[in-house]
C-alpha cells in the first residue's frame, strides 16, 4: 500500500462527489447528505466502494486506495474545518 493521499482526495472529492454533497461536504446538493457530521473514514470507505440508497457504487471505478484518499480528505480536512 501506498501512503495516503489527501491531495488525491480532494481531487477525486471534486470529481466525483461534490455535486450531491456539495463544496464543503454538508450535503443539500443532488440530494447528498452531510459528510461531516462525525462520519468515520471506514464509513465512509465502505458506502463510496458499494454505494448507498441512490449513492452509486465507485468500488468499480476508485481503487481501494483511491477511496482511502477520499475518506481521509473528507475526515481530515472537510469535517475538521471550524463551522
């Protein structure tokens, strides 16, 4: 395994999920609910590779380092931001 990549993460965060849980990750957008009300990284991994009621999968898509970064980006950097 690689190391984690947040930068990477926040790449793949404006790719593929900003849309529905917005630029701050607190949802509203297409229907996505927040991302940072206290959600653990594996969590996170979990519904991002298998998807979740209209969340699609990305497992097929994102390695599982991929979506490593992401989760990370989200827990580390989104959720960490003061509100």
């Amino acid at each position: 395994d690689r190391p984690v990549d947040v930068d990477h993460g926040r790449a793949l965060y404006a790719e593929a999920c900003v849309a529905c849980h917005g630029k701050a990750g607190d949802g509203g957008q297409g229907g996505g609910p927040t991302l940072i009300a206290g959600l653990a990284a594996d969590t996170i991994q979990a519904v991002a590779s298998a998807g979740r009621n209209n969340m699609p999968a990305f497992g097929a898509v994102y390695t599982p380092a991929d979506i490593r970064d992401l989760a990370t980006y989200i827990v580390d950097v989104l959720a960490a931001k003061p509100r």
